[in-house]
C-alpha cells in the first residue's frame, strides 16, 4: 500500500530559533499519524541538525533537504553532499524542485545524479516535475512532465524506484495562489501513474506515492487529497505557520 506523505519546503525561510519555535508548535499539535501517513519538514541546511533532534521524539515525522550536489565530494566550494545530508539523519532529499531548475539551471540530466546521490546514501528521493504556464495552455503539459521524469527517474531500477515519491507541481500555481483544480490535479497524476507502469509493471505505479504541491492550503488540501492519484501534498507558503500545516495534515489523515 501506498504511503501518504505531506511534506513541508521550508525554502530560504526562516531563523534558526523561528525554526526551532515552529517545529516545537507541530509538535504541541501534531493528529496521531501512522506507518502509511507520514509528515516531511525540509528546512534550510543550517536548521537540519537543530530539526534533527526536535523530530526525534515525533513519530512518523521525518526530516528533510530541498537539495544536494551531483558530486559525493570534492572542490566544491558551498555545496552540501548527499553523504553529509545522511550523517545529519536526513531521510527525505527534494530533488528538481522548479525553483532550482528556474534560477539554478539545473536539467533533466544533472538531476538524475542527484536521484544517484540520494539513493545511493540510503535516503528517499522527492522528485519534482511540472509544466510552466505556456505549456499548460499549449495543452502539452502530459508529455512535458514525461520527459522529465523519464530523463530524470527511468533509468533506476524497479527496486530503487522504492525510495522515490513524485512531486506534481504545476509552476503556473507555485506561490501564485492560483491551486489546480483537483480535476486538473487528478488528470496528471492518474497520466504519471500510467507512464510509471508502462516503464515498470502495474504493481510498482500503484505503490508509487505521487504528491501535489502549488498553493495547497488547509481549504483546498481535502478536496485535492480526496483524488484517486493524489496520494498528499508538498506544501511551500502553508507550511510556514503551524495552524495552516496541521489542517493540512489533518486533511491527509482523513482522506
Ligand atoms: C513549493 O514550492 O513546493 C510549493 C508547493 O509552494 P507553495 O505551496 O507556496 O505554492
């Protein structure tokens, strides 16, 4: 079965001790989750060690990071390995995230050698893919999104595809406000599901997690969840403030 996952990107916000205080909010708050309903906090790279010991004593709560070099180490002046991420108990590494394919230029190719990094230090991969708005009202959004996750995901292994959950996230509703409507949502996943199981069978599709992120809140979160193919959410804007979180969250457990 399938896991839920909602999983919060922090980005370049927040201090340390507003970390530290948000973290200790969900903790106050957190619904009794479970094996198959699992939370992701991925907060800036100063704040893993610090998250790292508040999410200890939260079950089903894992950390995560919003990146990592393509590179196990060496002269890299300012990058952060895969290894070093797993020596800080990381569990999660979003990789391919639009932002830093946007301002970072990072393609299809180096981003399948960070999915390399990532599983090969015994980390999960979330895996982000989406289309730009002109694609979108090019109507070229389905094979769009699957050449990213071909160039990026299909030359894994059944057995390595385990450790990947996919993000949907729509550019054209990152941060805008502007949600996709769940048939929208629905459509895609149920069409990343199918390029999944005519790559690897069936059976390895229905057990992939598929996420879906831009502009989720606790008012749209149900509706979007309630999907078939919607298996929760990565949440940007509404995971910076406990209460918008948690009704996220309290979504998924319901859903
Ligand atoms: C994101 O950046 O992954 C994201 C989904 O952001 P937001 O929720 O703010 O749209």
């Amino acid at each position: 079965m399938r896991k839920k996952i909602v999983a919060a990107n922090w980005k370049m916000n927040l201090k340390l001790a507003e970390g530290a205080e948000l973290v200790n909010d969900l903790y106050n708050t957190m619904p009794a989750l479970s094996n198959n309903c699992n939370v992701v906090i991925a907060p800036p790279y100063t704040h893993l060690l610090q998250t790292a010991t508040q999410l200890a004593v939260i079950d089903h709560v894992y950390l995560g990071a919003q990146n990592c070099h393509h590179e196990s180490s060496g002269a890299y002046t300012g990058e952060i390995s895969a290894g070093m991420l797993r020596s800080t108990e990381v569990d999660y590494v979003i990789i391919g995230h639009s932002e830093r394919r946007q301002y970072f230029g990072e393609d299809n190719e180096l981003l399948a050698r960070k999915v390399n990094q990532v599983l090969s230090n015994s980390m999960n991969v979330i895996y982000c893919c989406g289309e730009p708005l002109e694609i979108r009202d090019a109507h070229t959004q389905n094979i769009y999104v699957e050449q990213q996750l071909k160039k990026g995901l299909f030359h894994l292994s059944a057995e390595q595809l385990i450790d990947v959950v996919i993000a949907y996230e729509p550019i054209w509703a990152i941060g805008t406000g502007r949600t996709a409507t769940s048939t929208q949502a629905q459509d895609m996943h149920a069409h990343i599901r199918s390029v999944i199981a005519d790559q690897y069978g069936a059976d390895v599709a229905a057990n992939i997690s598929i996420l879906y992120g831009g502009s989720c809140k606790p008012s749209n979160a149900a509706e979007l969840f309630a999907c078939a193919d919607v298996d929760g959410g990565l949440i940007g804007g509404a995971s910076l403030k406990a209460d918008e979180f948690i009704g996220i969250i309290s979504a998924m457990i319901k859903s």
